[in-house]
C-alpha cells in the first residue's frame, strides 16, 4: 500500500508521542525502583558475595551495568595506613551451600517438579474434543478468539501475516484419556529440553539466595535451528530446519522495572513491566526489514545518533558513525496498548486496548507487537527466598546474614590490627641524651649510639630508651568471632540442617527424626514458595501455549499440579525409610510394588531409574516368556519325576541282583567241578599205595612212611571237603543290593 509524505510524517509523529508516553512510565520505573532502596541492598548483596567493600574495592561493582543511573563507579574508602582490610567471607558460602541444596532437591536430573493431571471438573474444551456439539452455538464451536490471536502475535514477531485469521473447528475426537496427558506432559518437557530449562531455573534459584530476588521469564517464542541429514540426487546432505518453539530464560533482578509501588509484592497487579537488554549496533541494523515488523525509519534514527540511556537523552553529533560493536539500550515494554497506539506502529487489533510488547531503543518505538499471553499476564515469575514486606523483591541469604558478616569483618580486623600492635613493643628515645651513630633512628642489630656532650648530669645511658609492650587481645577477639559466626548458622537456619548438625538430640531413631522434622522446615517453606511463584504459574503459561501448538491428540482440560514441597523435598527426607520398605514390598499381603519402591530408592540415591530397568527389547523378550508354573504343579511336576527315578533305581537295583546270582551260581558251580576232580585224583592215588601195599612186602620203615603219606592225604581230603562246604554255603548266600537296607539301619546292616 503506497503511503505519502505526509501520512508517513504524521504516522511516525504519532509513534513518537507513543514513544515519549512509554518513556515516562519506564522513567518513572527506574526512579520507584531507586528510590525504595532495594539497588543499594542488592548491591551490598553482590559485595559481600564478592567479598569486598569500600575499604579493599579497586574499582567500581560491575553489577551496576544494569541500573540506568550514571554512577557506575562508587567511592572507594581509604583505610588508615596499616590497618588491616581483609574479609572472612562466609557471605559466599553460605549463599552457595543454600542455593546447591535447594537446586539439588527441586530440580534433580532423574525428575521433573511438576506434573499434568485431568482436571476434576470438565469444561468446554473436552465437550468439543468429545464431539458433544448439541446445544452449542455455531460461533462457540469454534476456538476461542484468544487461541486465535495468540497465533498472529507469534506471526508479527517473527514475520508474516498480522491480520487476525479464523481457525476451522477442531476435529472431533474422544475425550482426553490418560495418553494424552502423558504427550502433552512428554511435550513440555521437550520444549524445557530445548531451552535447557533446569540450567534457567538454578540460575534464578541462584540469585534468589544471593540478593534475595531471582526472575524467569516465558514462555516466549524463540528460533531454535534443528539439523538433520537428507539424501538428494543419491547424496546425503544436511537440511537445517528453522522452527519456533517456547522457551523460558533467566532475567537479571537489575534488568528489571515493574510497576512499582503499585505492585506491591506482585508484579501480576501492576499494568506494566520493563526488560532491559543490550544490543550491538550490527544486530540493531539487521532489524530493518518489512518480513520482520519493526520501523525501518525509527532504527535508522537510532543508527545515527548513536546509543544513549535514559540519563543521558543527549544525541550524539551528525557526523556520528556507529561501530558495529556500540552497545545500545533496548528496553521491551509489557502492558496495555491503546488501538490507536497499535496501528500507528503498523500493528492491526480489533479492540481497543490490548496487551502488547513495544520494543524502545534510544526513547524510540521500533516495534509493538501483540503479547503471546492475550489475558495480559506477563511473562515474569518471581522468586524470592523470603518475602519482603509490601515489595515485589524479597530478601536472601546474604542479606540475612548481612550483620553477622559485618560484626564478623570488624571482628577479624581488629584481631590482626591488634596482632600487629602487639607483635612488637612501642619504644621511647630521650633524642637529647643519645644519637644514632648512623644518623638512622630504627632499631637494627649491633646498632651503634653515642652519648651527647650535654647529657652528662645522666648517670645510666639505659634511662635515654623507655620500652612499653601493648597487651594482646587475642582470646577476647576470638571470642566475637566465634559468637558472630553462630549467629549466622542461627539467622539463616540453613547450614545446621546442611551441615548435619543434631545440637542436642539425642542419636536414637526418635532424636534423628526429631531432626529431621525440624531441620526440614526451612527448606518445605521455600520449596513452597518456588511452587507458588514460579512453578504452578509458569507451567500454567506453558499449558496455554500448547493448547495453540501443541499436536492435537495433548489437548485437553488438564491442571498443573507442582510437587517441589510434597515429593521431592519429601523424598529427600524419606530415603532412610524407603530402603526399610522394600524389604517389606516383597511380601505379598502388604499388595505393595517392589518395582516401584525401588525406583524410589533409586531416586534417593540420585541415580536414575532408567539405567537399572529393562530396556524394550528385553521387555518384550520378557511379555513373550511363557509364564511361570503355579507353585503347587511344580511341586506335584518334581514328586513325579523323584518317584520315576525311584522306580527306575529299584528296577535297575533288581536287574543288577539276579546277574549277580547267575554269576555267583556260575562260580559255584565251576568251585564244584574243580573239587570233583581233586576228589578223585587223591582217591586215585589212595587206591594205588593200597595196591602196592598189598602186592609188595615192605619194610617197616616203608610202611611206616606211608602210613604218614595216608594220613596226610587224609587230611588234606579233610581240609578240602571243609573249604568246600564253606565256599558252597558262602556262593548260595544272596547279596544285598545297595540302598536297600531300611531306613535308619543301613549302618547295623
């Protein structure tokens, strides 16, 4: 659309009384903000954090960068020569131990401190999801006009259209089941993972224990560039896909003017909120660009006169050319923003007032922009580590022990002052009586002095010197010392608990749980206070957003339900119990999982469940696993087979019995035959000496040998036929097999 001179000379003159409009209020800001003091507490904060003061400082706190003033160097105090400027610095511990703990607790690697639950009471949202149309007008059917514009605004801040577009109706599907939560759960914590959203958070919890304030802004579009490979014309190659996705970043409390004192502790109740941010000359040029929604014009003018602040509106000379490495102010304003404001800065809307962002730099509007929030929330969540009385920033650590850390300072340097005094003695010279021999009044070793003409009416040279020693004070410093450094455990209440102090409890199970009740309500107030002020809060944005770009099987009417204080600040405390429990769960009457108990402990040990479970291979491995027999068909299974094998040991104890017989039956009979014919062969050999007996006449002698050899083969005959009915009786005995005696007499038998 073409636009003449004039038209563009009285559109760019109505930005600017817009611009001079936004400026006061952000004047106004900065000055509410100094003036109720909290700049100077914080900056004492950072000091102490530091470990500096007037006294040791070189040079100006580099954590004035923020504030708008001009005094960015402050006065450093000199001491008096040769007093001591150290300081013990317990500020920095302290406010490090408190912030660890917390962050340890409410942002563990293995969990998340929220979680998605179906609302109790359903609405509108699921009865169209549900395709429960009757009775509904046509217009309502359709997505609310918040959903709708929600979408433009994250077109005009990145490019493209911004004339209000209507949607179609949402598809008819079934109601939300449980599924759904569990993506529109997985989906947030995508976009907390592409952000790096723990990283953000301990950096508020972080600054929140140090100055006693710690910001969070989102979510807020952001272009985040994904890379992945492709293969073209038979060739891999990489595609970059830009896309737009939330995103939530820590704020700097000094980059950070609400609408103050009318927002009391809550910045929600104000009607505006300043950013403010630095941005090189180069980046502000790469702005300019009708794709892009900002005011070509307005940029150029802030191009050439160069940066300036809001204490120094004095423009630089014509001539100015600007580095690309010039450091400009650019301030985002947060509010309501008039129609008529609105289209001056080429911004449509159809009502009146609107929440918008307008983007200043120099005292000049380059960019308004619809909010991405339409009910005007803004984008902020405070973190304080305890509250403030009337005052959206509240007080830390360091502040806490702001006295302790002083007292203890002075403490300490009085001690080393003292030290010095004392560590020598003060020594008084009568100047009249003696002189150094080298014109030097030090005292050295072997240092020679003469005796003066006109000091003869001194009888002892030694009166000329006076030695006076200063008394130590070393017990009663150390004393201080030591009562300023309980007072700090005492008004923090952190390190006992951190420290695992126990005073006097007694260490017995009553006394340590005792302990842990007491030391753990520090720490469920502020895990409290995170869940109202920055978790429940932020999530419910996050929320609100997907219901927009979210995939549409995660929509539907759910509630945020934060769990810092109830679980995970529990879980910390229960741990010693859990372990007792899972002895426990393996006992089925108690109908208690003992997966799930361990996962707990696990969790308490801060190892994460997933490295120790089942992966789904092996999961399915497992579901395709026949399932295991009931106890008492494994017990009738192994009865069976123990009687089987009984019945096979008998018969093959039967079998090895009777080829025992036969073989002894064998030798019997084989014994028999042998003594058969040793039988006969003496017979024989008895008939031939009886037949030569009678044949032959013999001598006395003669007959009187054979008689001998008669008797002898008598006997032998007689041994024989003995050992034979032995053996016989010892063949025909049957032999017992093995196992068979009874039971408990197998030692007798």
């Amino acid at each position: 659309m073409f636009e003449s001179a004039e038209d563009r000379a009285a559109r760019l003159s109505k930005v600017q009384v817009f611009a001079d409009s936004i400026k006061k209020k952000r004047n106004a800001a900065i000055i509410a903000r100094k003036r109720s003091g909290i700049e100077e507490v914080w900056q004492e904060c950072e000091d102490a954090y530091e470990g500096v003061d007037d006294y040791n400082k070189k040079s100006g706190s580099a954590y004035l960068k923020g504030k708008s003033t001009s005094d960015g160097l402050r006065e450093v105090k000199k001491s008096a020569p040769g007093r001591s400027t150290v300081i013990p610095n317990i500020t920095r511990p302290y406010v490090d131990a408190a912030a660890a703990r917390l962050s340890d607790m409410l942002i563990p690697t293995d969990d998340i401190n929220w979680a998605l639950e179906d609302s109790p009471v359903k609405d509108e949202v699921e009865l169209q999801q549900a395709g429960i149309q009757q009775g509904i007008p046509q217009e309502a059917q359709q997505p609310p006009s918040m959903l709708r514009r929600i979408g433009n605004s994250i077109a005009e801040t990145f490019g493209g259209t911004q004339q209000p577009q209507q949607q179609p109706a949402p598809p008819q599907q079934p109601a939300p089941t449980k599924k759904s939560v569990e993506i529109a759960a997985d989906t947030i914590k995508d976009w907390h993972a592409e952000c790096r959203y723990h990283s953000e958070v301990r950096k508020v919890i972080e600054s929140s224990a140090r100055i006693g304030v710690g910001i969070l802004k989102g979510p807020h579009p952001t272009k985040r560039r994904s890379r992945k490979t492709v293969m073209t014309d038979n060739r891999w190659g990489v595609e970059v896909e830009i896309k737009v996705s939330p995103a939530s970043t820590f704020t700097s409390a000094w980059n950070f003017y609400p609408d103050y004192p009318a927002c009391g502790n809550d910045i929600q109740r104000g009607s505006f909120v300043f950013e403010r941010d630095d941005i090189t000359a180069k980046s502000l040029s790469d702005l300019r660009g009708a794709e892009l929604g900002y005011i070509d014009e307005m940029i150029d003018l802030c191009l050439k006169e160069g940066p300036t602040s809001p204490d120094n509106n004095e423009a630089r000379r014509e001539d100015y050319t600007p580095d690309d490495t010039d450091l400009f102010e650019i301030w985002y304003y947060y509010g309501f923003v008039s129609k008529e404001d609105m289209e001056a800065a080429g911004c449509e809307c159809s009502n009146e007032y609107e929440p918008c962002v307008v983007t200043m730099v120099n005292n000049r509007v380059i960019k308004v922009t619809l909010s991405v929030l339409d009910t005007g929330e803004f984008p902020f969540d405070v973190m304080v580590w305890q509250d403030r009385l009337d005052h959206w920033a509240g007080l830390g650590v360091a502040e806490q022990i702001g006295t302790c850390q002083k007292s203890l300072t002075g403490a300490v340097r009085a001690l080393q002052d003292n030290m010095a005094l004392s560590s020598g003695p003060q020594i008084i010279v009568d100047t009249s009586k003696i002189e150094p021999a080298d014109g030097k009044w030090n005292i050295t070793p072997r240092k020679l002095w003469r005796k003066l003409i006109d000091s003869e009416d001194m009888d002892d040279v030694r009166k000329a010197f006076t030695i006076i020693s200063i008394e130590t004070r070393q017990v009663e410093l150390l004393n201080i010392i030591n009562y300023w450094t309980r007072e700090a455990e005492a008004v923090t209440s952190l390190p006992m608990l951190l420290q695992g102090q126990m005073g006097s409890a007694p260490d017995t199970l009553g006394g340590q749980q005792l302990v842990n009740n007491n030391g753990s309500t520090v720490l469920r107030r502020i895990a409290r206070t995170f869940d109202d002020r920055i978790t429940e809060p932020h999530l419910g944005r996050y929320y609100e957003y997907l219901l927009l770009h979210g995939p549409e099987e995660a929509k539907g009417d759910f509630v945020v339900k934060p769990r810092g204080s109830s679980s995970l600040v529990e879980r910390e405390l229960q741990k010693r119990e859990t372990m007792q429990l899972l002895g426990a769960s393996l006992n089925p009457v108690y109908e208690v999982n003992p997966a799930k108990v361990m996962k707990e402990v696990l969790k308490g040990m801060r190892f994460d469940p997933d490295n120790f479970g089942y992966s789904e291979e092996e999961k399915q491995a497992k579901a395709n696993q026949q399932p295991p027999e009931p106890p008492q068909a494994m017990v009738a299974k192994i009865n069976a087979e123990a009687k089987l094998q009984v019945e096979q040991l008998r018969a093959a104890d039967a079998k090895e019995h009777t080829a025992a017989q036969e073989r002894l039956e064998a030798a019997r009979q084989e014994f028999e035959a042998g003594q058969a014919e040793l039988d006969r062969q003496n017979a024989q050999v008895v008939a031939a000496i009886n037949e030569r007996m009678n044949t032959t006449t013999l001598s006395a002698e003669e007959k009187k040998n054979l008689d001998s050899i008669k008797a002898m083969l008598a006997s032998t005959a007689m041994k024989l036929k003995v050992q034979q009915n032995l053996s016989a009786q010892t063949l025909a005995a049957p032999s017992e097999p093995a196992g068979r005696a009874p039971n408990g007499q197998a030692f007798q038998r």
